[in-house]
C-alpha cells in the first residue's frame, strides 16, 4: 500500500468518524430538544386548563353524582387535544379536535403516581405524546386531565434527518477521499521527484550526480540534503576504490608481464640443461657420475614443471588484469563450425585416459557468430580440458544443439562431478572444488577466464553436475547469420 492511499485512507477515516460522531449528536440533541419543548408545551397548557376546572356535587336519583366542568375549553389552534375524563362517573369532556376519538390512560398509575407523567401510545396508527394529569379532591382521584400531541410529523422529520445525515456522511467522506488522492499527489510530487532522480542515479551508475531539488527546507528538503550527502560519500569512497582496484590492475598486468621474461628464460635453460644431461647419461653408461646425473634430470624437470606452471598462471593473471582493466575486444564474423573443428583437433594432444567423441558437428553449418576467434577457441579448449582433467574412465563428448536464435554447444563426462553448493562457485577466481584439491593440476582461473570471454560475447552457460556422476555443460552463443548453403563435411569421431 502506498503513501499517497494511506494518507488518503486515514484522513478519509478521521473525517468519517468526526461526521458520524456529529451526526450522531446532532441527531440525539435536535430529538431531546424537540421533545422536551413540545412536554413544556404539553404541561403548560394543561397546568393553564387546570386552573379552569370546576368540581360540583349534584344529588340524583342514583346518589351524590360529581360533575368536572371546564370553561372556556378551545386548544384547536393550538394543535393540542385535550380530554378529561370523570372517573367517578365515567363521563369524558374533549377538545372539538379529537372527535369521537379518545386518549387512553391507566388507572393504576394514576392512583400510583399521584402527579402528572407522560406516555406514549398509538392511536389509529399514529404516534401521540399524552401528558397524563390526575384530578385530586379531598385526597381522592376522582378524574383525569389529558394533553396529546401528534408527534408523527416529529418522528419523519427525525427519521428523514437521520437518512439525511448518512447520505451526506458518505457523500462527504467520497468527495473527501477524492479530494484527498488528487491533492496527496500534488503534496508528495516532491517525493515522486526523489524517487525518479535516485533511480536515475542508478541506472546511471554516476555518483557525482547530485539531486536538484528547488522546493522549501521542509521534511523533503531535508531528506534531499541527506541524500545528497550520502552520494558524495559513496562517490568519494567509490572513487577511492576504483583507484585502488586500478592500482592493483596495474601492478597486476605489470608483474604478470615482468615474471613472463625470466619465466620464460629459467624454462628455456632447464630444457637446454635437459637435453644435455640426457646426452651425458647416454654417454656415462656404467660410471658414477651416472646416478649423479639421474638426480640432476629429476630436479630439472621439476623446475621444468613449475616454471611451466607458473607460466600458465601468469598467463591466466594477465588475462583477467586485461579483462579488469575493461578490454575491449574486437569482434569479427565467423563462421563457426571451423573454429570448432580447430579446437577439436588441438583436443587430441591433451593427455587423456578416458573416449573422446564428437557428434553432429553438421548442425553448425552455415552458423555464423559474431566472435573474436582466438578467445573463442580459448573458450572452447578450456571448458573440453577441464573435462579431461576431472574424467578419469569413461568418457568426454561434444555434440551441439540448436534453440531459436542461438546455437548451443554441449560438453558431455562421466567424471567426478560436483553438488548444487559447489556449482555456485566454480566460475569464481582460484575457486578449486575440496575433491580436487591436490589431485589435479590448475590454478582455478580457467573457468573464470571462460566465463569473461563468454560474457563478451553475449552467451550463456548451463551447468548440470551431479556428484560421482560426471558433468553437463552447455554453451550458448547468440547466432549473428545463418546461410542455408548447406557443404559436405567429414564428421565423426575425431
């Protein structure tokens, strides 16, 4: 959930509660007030007729019989119904307003209350407000004095109010969400303005670009100022890193192509010397200078060796200080299958104790790709070498496969393998699996160099290894132009 709908969201919830608790007061209060000015009204009246009420005591046949009259008894336009009703004689005295209708009362609680009170009754289904008063004489009841109202009017006012209320609640709280999401995003345009020059920055990769931001010294304000001051901070320590990371480059392409010339001098003389003590101890058959010269050959050729392998990895340094340092390399068309048929046929000098096959070289022709030739058989002879060094029986294959736009090239063995946590790793520099540690000879370069000329030239690898198993490796490499001129070749096993 965003910050604008938030916002939106909880000022729309205030506003709603603060209309539902007015209207809600507003509603009890407008109800109390009515009511308790139409019971003011309602008593008034009837503590004014009161004051006109007459008692008289008549004989008749049947006995003493009390007559309640009242004078002046006119509340039509007042809208009030009045009613006294003799409950010695049951005789009832209305208003001309209530026809031949009458208002009801309780004895009992007449006799109970001794006062007036109020009630509310239906009469032919209409809402009425009775105040009731009872008629005392000599501590007697001897009747009652009624005023009503009809409060049906009261009651749909209060009642279309109440929907009034609501409907307008939710029309408010509508207009106030909408209002709000329109005027949240003009309030955090700021913010939207961060965001968009912080990505910039990012996909730029420029820390010293700085974020413009022109609005008050408010809480964005702030928070640009910060933002600002921490991008000088990352280009400053960017810029010390890079210089570092240049420095190191250099050093390391310097010393690599410095220990190139004395390597290549102690390897060149450990041959020479090589070659003679072989020529002594063919010529000193029985003598003793002969074991002599045994021990002189072995120590030699290890020297041989070692040279030979810090050869490579000066090489292998070298390459990566270039591929550091930002190389650019020159690609050209080419045609692929002879690129593979030279790597190929370099393949079958590596030494090996396990089948090499190759199968469907056929499929690359007419495959061009764009490609700097030398690197891309460097690709190749890598990833085929590390197979043969790891496969101790059974076999390495190469065959190739084809998936839209791009020509895949598949490097088969039956070797050690490796598991899922190793595999993470194995492009990584000087990164040798446990298992191969000692055993093998490499420096943990090549797959590293592979994967940098893989990456120059916009391909991808697949890896499938499963540990005691063997490997899968799958190169892909995207198809410059494809000629269908299809020419024979020889294929096969190589």
């Amino acid at each position: 959930m965003t910050i604008r709908l938030r916002l939106t969201l909880l000022y729309s919830t205030i506003l709603g509660f603060a209309l539902l608790v007015f209207g809600i007061a507003l509603y009890f209060f407008l109800q109390f007030y009515i009511f308790n000015d139409l019971k003011k009204s309602l008593r008034n009246q009837t503590d004014l007729i009161q004051k006109n009420v007459a008692y008289q005591l008549e004989l008749s046949p049947n006995g003493w019989n009390l007559f309640i009259r009242l004078d002046d008894f006119d509340t039509v336009g007042s809208g009030i119904f009045m009613q006294i009703t003799n409950i010695t004689s049951g005789y009832k005295t209305k208003s001309s307003n209530l026809w031949n209708v009458d208002l009801p009362f309780s004895t009992e609680d007449l006799q109970k209350k001794k006062e007036g009170f109020y009630s509310s009754v239906s009469i032919h289904n209409s809402p009425f407000l009775i105040y009731n008063h009872p008629l005392i004489l000599n501590g007697k009841l001897v009747g009652v004095l009624q005023a009503a109202y009809n409060v049906g009017v009261i009651r749909n006012f209060l009642s279309s109010l109440q929907w009034i209320l609501c409907m307008l609640s939710v029309f408010v709280v509508l207009l106030a969400m909408f209002m709000g999401w329109l005027f949240s995003k003009r309030a955090l345009k700021p913010m939207y303005f961060l965001i968009n020059a912080t990505k910039n920055i990012k996909n730029s990769e420029d820390f010293s670009t700085r974020i413009n931001y022109k609005g008050p010294q408010d809480e964005i304000g702030l928070l640009s100022e910060t933002m600002n001051s921490m991008l000088q901070r990352i280009d400053s320590i960017y810029g010390e890193l890079e210089q570092s990371s240049a420095t190191q480059r250099k050093f390391v392409a310097d010393a690599s192509h410095e220990l190139r010339t004395p390597l290549t001098t102690i390897n060149g003389n450990a041959e020479f010397l090589i070659k003679l003590m072989k020529s002594l101890h063919e010529k000193l058959c029985d003598l003793p200078e002969r074991e002599e010269i045994e021990i002189s050959l072995e120590a030699l050729n290890d020297i041989t060796d070692e040279s030979r392998r810090m050869g490579r990895l000066v090489n292998d340094l070298l390459s990566l200080a270039r591929a550091d340092g930002g190389l650019q390399i020159n690609k050209e068309v080419y045609e692929l299958q002879p690129i593979v048929e030279t790597v190929v046929r370099k393949s079958e000098f590596i030494p090996k104790t396990v089948d090499w096959t190759v199968e469907n070289i056929e499929s690359l022709l007419g495959v061009y790709i764009l490609a700097y030739r030398d690197y891309m058989q460097q690709l190749l002879f890598i990833f085929i070498d590390n197979a043969f060094k790891f496969t101790y029986q059974g076999y390495v294959k190469m065959e190739f496969e084809r998936n839209g736009n791009r020509i895949g090239l598949i490097i088969k063995d039956t070797g050690i393998g490796m598991d899922s946590d190793e595999l993470i790793h194995i492009f990584d520099r000087f990164y040798r699996a446990d298992s191969s540690r000692g055993k093998t000879p490499g420096t943990g370069l090549g797959l590293s160099i592979a994967k940098w000329i893989l990456d120059e030239h916009d391909g991808t690898v697949e890896v499938t290894s499963y540990k005691g198993r063997g490997s899968v490796f799958k190169i892909w490499l995207p198809i410059y132009i494809e000629t269908s001129i299809k020419k024979p070749r020889h294929s096969g096993r190589e």
